[in-house]
C-alpha cells in the first residue's frame, strides 16, 4: 500500500483534471451535433490522462537529473526522485512502460474512431500521437528540453488546448468545425495560465539550474502581467464563444466560472512572495475544469 501511495503521488493526481478539460469540451460538442460516441469519449479520457502521467513523470526525471528539484530550492511539493522513494532506475522504467500504456490506447482509440474508412486521418493522429509523446518527454529530459527555454506554454496552449479540443472532436465527427475553435482556445489560454503560476513560484530555484521559463525571461511584475492576458484572454474568447454561439441563456450558464477566475486575479496581483503562488494552482486548474463543464452542460441545455 506504502509503494502505491508513493507512485499515486509520483503521477501528480492534482494535475490530471485539467488534461481532461477539452476532451469534456469536445465530447459535449460532438454530443450537441449528433456524433458523440461514448467509447471514443472513454479512450479519449484514458488515452490523455496517460499522456498527462508520462509528462509528469518525465519531467519528475528530467528535473532531477538537470539538479532543478534539490531540498534547497524547490518550492512546490518535493519530488518523487528527490524525495528518495523511487530511484532514477525505477522512474526510467515506470517512464518506459507508461509509453506502451499510451501506444495501446492511442492505436485503440484511433481504430476505434476511424476503423479503415479514414485512413489519411489515422496517419495523421499516429503522428500527433508521436509529437504528444516526444513533447511529454523532451519538455525536461535531454539536452535540448524546451522546457529550459521558455517554450513550455507554447507546448501547453497546442496539447492542452488546440489538439485536444479540436483533435478530440475531429475523432468523433470525423471533420473540423470552427465551433471548436474558441473554446479551444479557451482551455489552452487557461491551462498555459496554470503553467505560468507554476514557473513563477518556482523562477528563483529556476533561475539557479539554469531553467529558463518565460517566467524566468519576463521577471516577477512582467510575469504577473502575462498571466493577467492568458486568464482573461481565456475569458473573452469563451464570452467570444457564447455570444457568437449563442441559442438559450443556458448556453452561458459558464459564467459562474468568472467567479473564481477574477477572484484568482485579484489574489495573484496583491502577491509579493512566490510561495504564495501555490495555493492558487489549484484553484485555476479546477476553475479552467469547471468552466469546460459549465461551458459543455450549457452547450446541451
């Protein structure tokens, strides 16, 4: 039970609501035009959740190997290798295996949504397939991990929002459609805004190994504007979304999601010590997976 409990904490728990936020997004679309399949939506699920455990623990690897997760300077909750409780070895072959866990479901998900009538679209999401992969593992591991070099948001806005908005819909209709685009972009301005909040509580032990996040770029003041654009410009193009979609007042029931999300930027405005950015990680991640719900569930009523 001790082991378990060691690799449920490994795997960061917290982190996988928010990788689900665009497939509920796109299944809730694809449910409004008439193409949801419930399988798809299951494998859609099991498919990124794998995805999101492989990045959390190659970048659990990455970090401790470059001498980034160290008791001096780590903010955040302490690491699985950096704690000692699973080895280099150990993560490595945990990274390995979670790699065929991701290639089994993607081959299913994929042959599940296009069988052998669409096979120029199986192609293409094999090889989105690879990037996510190569993404989840160069984000921290090698020599070249843009993750060093200011590239993580870019990385999140397109796997987080982009690919698994507009992606995840694709698998179900089997086309494109611009109602994807908006709320896409929605969940990727979001969930980029999750990333920054992690690399401004953690730019001054960064800063030190040499991690150069865009947090790390911009500085603290710069960094906290930044962070204001992604969040509200989450906002105005999902309040973009539901004007120009508009059909009932359901439809705007995400709303309520603006709540937390300006009481989250009136927190991170009035803080001074980067420590107190880890609070609010939480607090965005869940408000970005509510607002898929409401977003969704206002999208059906």
């Amino acid at each position: 039970m001790k082991n378990i409990s060691i690799w449920l904490s490994a795997i960061r728990l917290r982190t996988l609501p928010l990788s689900i936020s665009g497939i509920i997004v796109a299944g809730s679309l694809a449910e409004y035009n008439g193409v949801f399949d419930a399988l798809i939506f299951t494998l859609a699920i099991a498919a990124t959740i794998s995805y999101q455990i492989l990045s959390n623990l190659a970048n659990d690897y990455g970090d401790f190997e470059k001498g980034t997760d160290n008791d001096q300077d780590r903010v955040g909750p302490t690491r699985a290798i950096q704690s000692g409780k699973i080895t280099q070895y150990e993560m490595f072959h945990a990274i390995r295996l979670n790699i065929l866990i991701c290639i089994v479901l993607t081959i299913f998900l994929i042959f599940t949504a296009f069988g052998v009538k669409h096979l120029l679209l199986s192609f293409l999401f094999f090889f989105f397939a690879f990037l996510s992969v190569r993404a989840a593992m160069k984000y921290t591991m090698g020599n070249n991990a843009f993750g060093y070099k200011g590239l993580g948001d870019i990385y999140v806005f397109i796997f987080f929002g982009l690919l698994s908005v507009i992606g995840c819909y694709v698998l179900f209709a089997k086309q494109f459609d611009h109602v994807t685009i908006l709320p896409a972009i929605t969940i990727g301005l979001l969930s980029a805004g999750v990333l920054n909040l992690n690399n401004m509580r953690d730019a001054i032990g960064d800063l030190k190994s040499n991690k150069i996040t865009l947090a790390v770029k911009l500085g603290f003041e710069k960094a906290k504007n930044y962070h204001y654009f992604l969040i509200l410009g989450g906002i105005v193009a999902s309040l973009l979304f539901g004007v120009l979609y508009y059909v009932s007042p359901f439809n705007l029931i995400f709303f309520i999601a603006y709540i937390p999300l300006f009481l989250h930027l009136k927190r991170v405005k009035a803080i001074t010590n980067p420590v107190d950015f880890d609070p609010e990680l939480k607090k965005l991640a869940l408000s970005t997976v509510l607002l898929a719900l409401l977003l969704g569930a206002g999208h059906l009523l």
